[in-house]
C-alpha cells in the first residue's frame, strides 16, 4: 500500500470513528446509553479492521491479533454482557500479546512489578469479594472475575510503564493509548463499586467509554507500517 493511499485510509478511520464517537457520547450524557451497544462495538471492530489493513501493507502483526482478541472480550462484556470471566480471560491474553510487542520493541519486562504486584492485587479483590459475603452480590464467578481483573489490571499497568520508555511516534502513540486504556479500567473499576455518589458514578459510567474507544484507536494507529512513522522516531 503506498503512502497516499495509508494517509488517506488513516484520514478515513479518524472520521468515522470520531463520528461513532461523538454519536455514542452525546447519547450517553442524555441517558441513552443503553442504545449506543452496537455503535460502540463498531468502534471496537473498526479498529480492528484498520489494524487488519496496516498488517496487509507491512505494518505491524500483533496488533491484529490483540484486537481481535479485544473485540471477542468486548462482545462477552459489551454486546452479550454475560460470561464476565472469559471475557477479563481475554483481555489478560490481550495484555500478554502487548507484552511480547513490548519485549520485541526492546522494552523492560518490570517483572518485579508483573509479579510483585499480583498478590496484592488479588488480596484486595478477595478482600473485596469478601464484603459482599453475606450480601446476593457474592458468588464464586464474582470473585474469580475479581481475581482475573486484579492479574489483568496489573499486566495493563506494567505494560504501560513499560510502552512509555520507548522513543518514537509510534510508540507514544502505543503508550497514550494504554494509558487511556488505563483510565477506563479505572472507570469500570469505580462504576462496578456501586458505592458512589451520583455526580462520580455518572463520570465513571461515562468515563469507562470516553476514555476506551480512544485508546483502540489509538492502539490501532500504533500498528500502521514503519515507513509512515520512521521520519519521526528520532522526534
């Protein structure tokens, strides 16, 4: 694929995600965010798409691959909203294929925080799970979605350390997405709580996308072919 014809495919995917984009959180600010499932997921898919395209014209390949993996998670969590587990399962795999593009770009492992962290993590979900004991909210899948979410959460977070001691376009660009990606956990993390005030749950239920289908995008634009981005890696 020649330069033209990526820059114009790029200028493409920008204009229709921002117009799926605009569209979902407008509808989500004046409550009907119940109906933007389907506009949402096709930001999701769009992405994957896109990244699909770079791969076919010499960009990267494992981008695919972990959103293709996002978008089987998202259609558990988003579109089907059942299967909570496999679906954090899925988005664990997603963190573990970045991690190998991590690792392959030159990036540190920080295993002392992918490991460390874990248990930690976990005893706060248990400990979490634990307050909801004699409540109807505990269940065992509730408490091993919880455990899947602490290791997820964890292997995000050391990725995104990790993609921001990289130089270069590319992988800023890779490291704001994770780091909106980030943002959104932190979103769904609150949302999920269900102890807030309303002014904070409301942010968090709006939040959980505002920052999401811009980190994909984000993430998308990070698989496109080295040429494009190689006249900036030195910046």
């Amino acid at each position: 694929m020649d330069e033209r014809r990526l820059s114009q495919l790029t200028d493409a995917f920008l204009a229709v995600e921002g117009i799926l984009y605009v569209s979902f959180l407008n509808m989500d600010l004046t409550g009907y965010g119940g109906d933007t499932v389907f506009v949402k997921y096709a930001g999701v898919l769009l992405c994957l798409a896109f990244a699909l395209l770079c791969a076919l014209g010499g960009g990267d390949r494992l981008v695919p691959i972990a959103l293709t993996l996002t978008a089987c998670a998202d259609w558990f969590l988003l579109v089907r909203n059942d299967c909570y587990a496999l679906g954090v399962a899925l988005f664990l795999c997603v963190q573990t294929v970045y991690f190998l593009r991590l690792r392959r770009a030159g990036a540190p492992s920080l295993w002392p925080i992918r490991v460390g962290v874990v248990p930690l993590a976990g005893a706060a979900a248990f400990v979490v799970e634990q307050s909801a004991w004699h409540t109807d909210l505990f269940s065992p899948e509730n408490l091993l979605v919880n455990l899947l979410a602490a290791v997820y959460f964890t292997q995000l977070l050391s990725n995104t350390i990790a993609a921001w001691t990289l130089k270069g376009k590319r992988w800023r660009r890779f490291a704001l997405g994770l780091t909106l990606f980030v943002g959104c956990d932190i979103c769904v993390g609150l949302y999920n709580v269900q102890i807030l005030n309303l002014m904070l749950y409301f942010f968090a239920a709006v939040g959980m996308w505002l920052f999401y289908l811009p980190s994909q995008v984000l993430i998308a634009l990070s698989a496109l072919p080295e040429k494009e981005v190689s006249h900036e890696e030195n910046q």
